[in-house]
C-alpha cells in the first residue's frame, strides 16, 4: 500500500551529496512534482550542490555546509524549526545526514531499503523503502517517489539552465566538426583513468577532425592532471579546468557530441542532459553507479576483477562492494575507448 492516498502537504528531502547523486535525485523529485503539483518540496543540500540546482521549479532549497559543523547543523534546525512535514525522505545514509534528520519535524522518517541503509540510517528512520530490482542509485531513489504513492516511470530531468549558461560556453563549441568533451577526474585517484591513455584518445579526436575540450575543476590534483594530459597532446585541447561554473558545465554538456569520463559528476550531468557518454569503470559496479540511459556504453573491469577478488560474481555480492585490487583502470585499454568513440561518432 503507498503511504499516501492523496497528495502530502509538504515534503522535506534529505540529500547533501555529491553532484551525481544530487541529478540522481533531481530525477525522482521531478517525478513528484508530475504527480502531485501543489505538493511543497524542501530539499535540504550541500553548498557545492546548491551551485548546480538553484533555481530548481518548485523547490526551496536549505543549504548546508558540512565544513559548518554543529553549527551548520543548528542552522538548519533553526531554519526549518517552525515546519512539520508529511515526511522526510532521508535520501543519504551517511551520519552526518541522519543527525541532521533529528531536528526535522515529520510524521514518516524514510530511509533506504535494509540492503541499502548503512551507518546506521535505520535507527533514525520509522519507514523504509522496498528494494528495487535495479541495483542502480538512482532506482534506489525512485523506490521513495514509489513509497509515497507516485508512479514511476523512465527518469527525465529539466535542469536548471538558462540561456545565459549556454551563452558563456558557446564559443568552447566547433560547429563544423564534432565535438567531444574529456572530463578525467573522479573523486578518488584511483578511479582515475591514466592521463597518458586520455592523451592518447585526445590525439586520436584530434586527428580525426573532431573538437578536443578538457574539464576540470580547481582541485590541485585534478589541475596536475589536466596539465599532464596537455602536455602529451599534439595539440592545443580546449582546456576549460577550473574556468567553467557547474551550470556552465552542464550547459556545455548539453552541447557536445560525446562525454569521456570516470565515475564522476560529469558521467551523471551527461545522462540529464541526453548527452551520450562513455563511463570507464574498474572499482565500483557501474550498474549502480554508472550513467543512467548509458550504462551499455561503460567500459568496466569491475566484473572481471569481482571474480578475482572475491571468487563470485557481483550478482552475488554486497550492494556497495568496492574493490581493493591495485591500477585496475589500467586494464582499460585505449582501443577499447576509441571503439567507443567510433560508434557515437560515426
């Protein structure tokens, strides 16, 4: 049975991080708000995801700074202490995510399914949700939309991007060749694919009469990569590392022909954008964690190197398991890339 019958009054969303995971949820918040219009949406967000959304139809945001500590926290508290929602959909198991669902008011607290509910999110929730057939993140946040009593159907997204965006990136776009956008960075180095190896699919592009522009953002590590990829090109990429806001990136995203990146913001902002992307995968099960609509287009080692690791395949393991081998991006080859790349951009 869904848990409401008739559109809820207010709903509060919890879910600070991280970008990806946040167009995630962009997903099934729009599903929402499809179904039950006059319904209030909160969404309580990170700083950094804040940069990306604001501006979202329908929902008002309550940033949070984790580096704020406590006093972050009785920020929000204080912010929110006059609102009783219909419930809280606590959308990220972290602790620091459920501490902060103690000064929420709401009749239903919802977090994840047993399977997916870890440090400890079951003891602040009084609901949970069923577990949904797809091991993908964003299905396990459909599955909250589907508690309350929405239908679910295939996630669309409208971002919040305006002309102006478009505008500041427009000219990074050839409209004569093919344009293809390199983000090479994750979070984690590991889940980094070899700079030597993007240089390699770069100077390919290249040679191919096809657009080259690099993304990153003003991380120093992230910087050094950008600048060892450059250096190896027997070009001048376009090079937009740091130069470019997240609603610009999203904007461009939404211009070019193809993405080529790890699992990373940038994999995620492709597929709200119809934008084709080729995820490279080795540590985490890109079922669950790689683009969406592209999930057929990943190039992963994870299976492989699951059976080595564990002697079963991931069908059999943890929802979350991550690997512990050494350079298994490595095993990423770049024909693999290319043979990709052919194919879209044929």
């Amino acid at each position: 049975m869904p848990l409401f019958d008739h559109a809820p009054k207010s709903l509060c969303i919890l879910r600070l991080s991280a970008i990806g995971d946040v167009c995630h949820v962009v997903a099934a918040v729009q599903q929402i708000q499809a179904y039950w219009k006059e319904t209030q949406i909160t969404w309580i967000i990170g700083k950094t995801e804040a940069q990306l959304l604001s501006g979202l139809a329908g929902v008002n945001f309550v940033v949070y700074d984790k580096k704020s500590g406590w006093k972050g926290v009785l920020a929000v508290w204080k912010q929110l202490k006059h609102q009783r929602f219909d419930a809280l959909l606590n959308m990220q198991t972290a602790f620091r995510a459920s501490i902060l669902s103690l000064g929420i008011r709401a009749k239903y607290k919802i977090g994840f399914s047993a399977k997916r509910a870890r440090e400890g999110q079951w003891l602040f929730t009084n609901r949970k949700t069923p577990e949904p057939q797809n091991p993908h993140v964003l299905d396990g946040f459909m599955a909250f939309a589907a508690y309350l009593g929405v239908p679910i159907s295939a996630p669309h997204w409208h971002m919040p991007i305006d002309d102006i965006h478009r505008q500041a990136v427009q000219q990074y776009i050839d409209p004569n060749r093919k344009n293809v956008l390199i983000a090479p960075c994750s979070s984690k180095a590991e889940k980094d694919w070899l700079p030597e190896r993007y240089a390699q699919v770069a100077n390919w592009a290249y040679q191919h009469n096809i657009n080259v522009i690099l993304s990153a953002s003003t991380a120093p590590r992230e910087q050094k990569i950008i600048e060892k990829i450059t250096a190896l090109c027997e070009f001048d990429p376009v090079n937009l590392a740091g130069k470019t806001s997240l609603k610009e990136l999203t904007a461009l995203i939404g211009m070019v022909d193809l993405v080529i990146s790890p699992d990373s913001a940038a994999a995620h902002i492709a597929t709200s954008q119809n934008t084709p992307v080729i995820g490279l995968y080795a540590y985490h099960n890109p079922l669950r964690t790689g683009p969406y609509n592209n999930l057929t287009d990943v190039i992963s080692v994870y299976e492989q190197n699951a059976i080595k690791e564990f002697g079963q395949p991931s069908s059999k393991l943890a929802w979350a398991t991550k690997l512990k081998g050494k350079n298994l991006m490595s095993e990423i080859s770049v024909n693999d890339v290319i043979t990709h790349m052919q194919k879209w951009l044929s």
